[in-house]
C-alpha cells in the first residue's frame, strides 16, 4: 500500500498499478476502464507517490506478472542493467529532474536507452508537463537506415500515404504524384489497402516498386497488411522493402491482433532475408495507440500510456526503421478532445524516442472527436519542437479510405519551413535533381510542365 496526504486527507493506492493509473493526466480511456483518479487532488497525490518510487520498483514488481504475459517477459529479461547502472539509485522524480538538465545529452540517453524499461518512462511521463515532454525528447536522436537515412538532425521525415478507398491504382498514382511534389515520402510510401488478398497485395507492392525504380526515388515502400500477409507475399516473390505490424502492450492484446513475439520475430527474419536495403537493415514499421489494449478487453487494469509504452519494448526488440503512435484514431472513447489527444502524442513520441526508437507520430481524429485541425496544428508544432522523426502526408489531410483526419503535405511543408528542417538527406538530394526544392535554400519550386515526375506510365493516371 502507497499512501500520501493531502489537506488531513490520506489517499491509499494498493499497488505499483493504482499509483501509475491514478497519477495519469485525464483521459477517457482510463475513466471507460475505471482506474482513473477520481479528483484533480487524488492525481496530485498519486503522483507525489509515484515522484518518490525507485525506479528499481519497476523491475521488482511488474504491472502484468511475468508468469502471465510474454511482453512483460520480454521487458524484464532483455533489461540492460549495466546500461541502467547510472540512474539505478533515482526515483521517478529524480530521473525527471536529470532528464531536464543539461547532463541528460544526446549521446547519454542513447546509451541509457536499454537500461530503461517502458513502464518507467510511462512513470516518469506522468510527472511532466508539456514543456518537459518536448526538451527531453529533443534530446534524444534515434537514427536507422533502409534506402535513405531518417532521424538525422535537422531532418524531418513525412510517410507519404496515398491510400484509395478501392485501391485503385490511378488514384494511387495520383496520390504519390502529388505528395513528391510537396517533398513528402522520404519516411516511407504507404499504403493501407482496401483489400487484404495477397494478390491485392502483391499487385500495390509491384506499382510501388515500379514508381520508386523508375524515378530512382531512395526512399521504401510499404503495404500496410498482416504480417501473415506480408510473408505470403515474400514467398510469392513480391518486392517487399518494409514489414508492416501494428502492436499492443499485452500479450493478449497482441493475439488480438492475429500476432506474437514469435510470429513477429519470424516476419522479421523472413523480411531482412530480402536484403533490398542499401544503407541499412531496419525492415520492420509497427504502428500503435493508446487504448489498444483497453478496445480488445486486454489491459489488465493497467492504465491505457503506461500500456502504449509497453507496446514500444515490443517494438524496440525488431529494430524497427519506423515507429507510429497513431494518437488520435481510436476515437474519443480513449482519447476524448483536442487537449487529451495533445498530451497523448507528445507523451507518446517522448517514451518512444526515450527508449530508442524512430518515433513519429499520425496527428489525427476522427470525426465524432471533440477536436478539430486546429489541434492537430497545435500538436504538430509542438512535435514539430520536439524532435518527430516523421508525420503523414494525406492529400488534403482527409484519409478517404481510412475516414479520418490527419496531416496534409502543405502541413509538413509548413513544419520543415518554419523549423528549418529538410527530409533525409538522400531524398533531398533527388528533390534538388528533380526540381521540386532549390538547391540553395531548399525551398519548393513550382513543378515545371516537362517534369519527369508528369511522366508516369500509361494507363496510370
């Protein structure tokens, strides 16, 4: 029992769980779950306790038992303890106190990165404001590597995502089109397909294949299908650059999505076995959310952050060149406004990068959200300032097969002006040879009539 009083009231938290669940800033998924805090003056206390806790708790007394889920087990058994060793004496607060001071640098985090377990980043989340989120995670510099090299500083990333409500290919086409012209897909191109056969499949990876060869483009594709599909395709020989799965926090959870640490690791053997990469090996883009585990009734009673951190030391194991957290598209049962959903992409991206990963965020909400684009404007400046390896480029902003809100190119475009950012430097490069930025000051340039780029094969558009 963990108890703190406030004003001659004692507030008692039973376990390591109640204290992470009640010390979490308000959201709907905790409130739908019922662990939430029940007053503002419970949250304060819950987080005075959390404040004091050692970090070592967190490896003695896991929030989902060990004996039970394999996520959990994952955590514990690949901890890096020599990497921890230079924090293991903090508490919670302690280490939020030196993750803000100038002694917490780039190349300090990367090293403390495999010390760290997720559940104590969702720990030390919970006692940040929104400020402390966006300097910790600039810190932080996560590079990986497949055709062209993402999370360099001064660099910011875009998924190009042309998705098309009956995978039509000229639709597609028209999509990919339109977002090389803004200097978006360096990240990677895209697509979540209407159908999931693997010949449907198959057919969307060969047109990627054939738009990125034809133009030399260094950047990746990607199908956003089941890994069980994607392997069908690698045997039936399609072009496969990147492995796509999305993930949860639970094992449970996980099986929930068709997958587990073992089918995982086999997708990603079977995916590196390709060797299309020429500057590096990071195959794998998994994709999460807050209130995943909650929507398949796996969450153990663990509030819905401290899970989403989990599903990163899922990730974390694959190596991934690409991690989303996509923030707002579950819905406001989970995440329920505009406010709710800015704290849950800047605490997202912060334990991500804090724990090594490429962390990019999908700024997005549905329709029946209490949100509009002017949230997603406030949340993509901030992320913006913090460091986001890459956002999604969606024509108009408006997902027409997925039926969501997200970001636009003119939004990403927007960012890299305002910040001074460019893409990876191997596809700036290309936009610089195709004409699409000025050498000089890598501006956009109008798209000149006889641009290759207007060339796409016939029947295409």
């Amino acid at each position: 029992m963990h108890t703190c009083t406030l004003q001659h009231r004692t507030y008692g938290f039973a376990d390591l769980a109640e204290v992470l669940a009640k010390a979490s800033p308000e959201r709907s998924g905790d409130r739908l779950a019922g662990i939430a805090a029940t007053s503002a003056e419970e949250r304060v206390a819950a987080q005075l306790v959390l404040a004091e806790l050692p970090l070592t708790i967190f490896l003695e007394q896991p929030v989902v038992p060990y004996e039970e889920d394999e996520v959990t087990r994952l955590i514990i058994d690949s901890h890096d303890r020599d990497a921890f060793a230079p924090v293991a004496g903090f508490s919670v607060g302690e280490l939020r106190d030196w993750l803000l001071s100038e002694a917490a640098d780039a190349e300090t985090l990367a090293a403390l990165a495999p010390g760290l377990t997720p559940e104590m980043v969702a720990g030390v989340a919970k006692l940040m404001r929104v400020q402390d989120l966006i300097l910790a995670a600039s810190k932080c510099r996560v590079i990986t590597r497949f055709r062209n090299t993402l999370g360099l500083a001064g660099t910011f990333g875009v998924r190009l995502q042309p998705n098309h409500p009956t995978d039509d290919p000229r639709g597609i086409a028209a999509s990919i089109l339109d977002g090389l012209c803004y200097g978006c897909g360096d990240a990677v191109i895209g697509i979540n397909p209407a159908t999931d056969s693997v010949d449907n499949i198959r057919r969307l990876l060969e047109m990627l294949d054939q738009i990125r060869d034809r133009y030399r483009i260094p950047t990746q594709s990607c199908v956003l299908t089941h890994v069980t599909t994607t392997m069908e395709a690698i045997r039936c020989g399609a072009p496969v650059d990147l492995c796509f799965q999305s993930i949860a926090g639970t094992e449970a959870a996980n099986r929930s999505f068709g997958v587990d640490l073992a089918l995982l690791a086999e997708a990603h053997e079977a995916t590196l076995a390709l060797g299309r990469g020429s500057l590096g090996d990071n195959v794998m883009y998994f994709e999460t959310g807050q209130g995943s585990a909650l929507s398949a009734n796996s969450h153990h009673g663990i509030d819905q952050q401290t899970l989403e951190a989990r599903a990163y030391g899922v990730a974390r194991r694959f190596r991934p060149l690409l991690v989303n957290s996509v923030v707002g598209f579950i819905g406001p049962e989970y995440l329920y406004n505009g406010k709710e959903i800015i704290r849950a992409g800047l605490e997202d991206h912060f334990c991500g990068k804090l724990l090594g990963l490429p962390m990019g965020v999908d700024i997005c909400y549905t329709n029946h959200a209490e949100a509009d684009q002017d949230d997603m404007d406030a949340l993509l400046t901030l992320l913006g300032a913090a460091g986001c390896t890459f956002i999604m480029g969606v024509p108009g902003a408006d997902d027409i097969m997925l039926n969501y809100q997200s970001t636009s190119f003119h939004d990403a475009a927007y960012l890299r002006r305002l910040l001074g950012r460019t893409p990876a430097p191997e596809f700036q490069r290309w936009l610089v040879e195709q004409g699409i930025v000025n050498a000089g000051d890598g501006r956009l340039q109008p798209i000149r009539a006889n641009s290759r780029l207007l060339s796409l094969p016939e029947g295409w558009l």
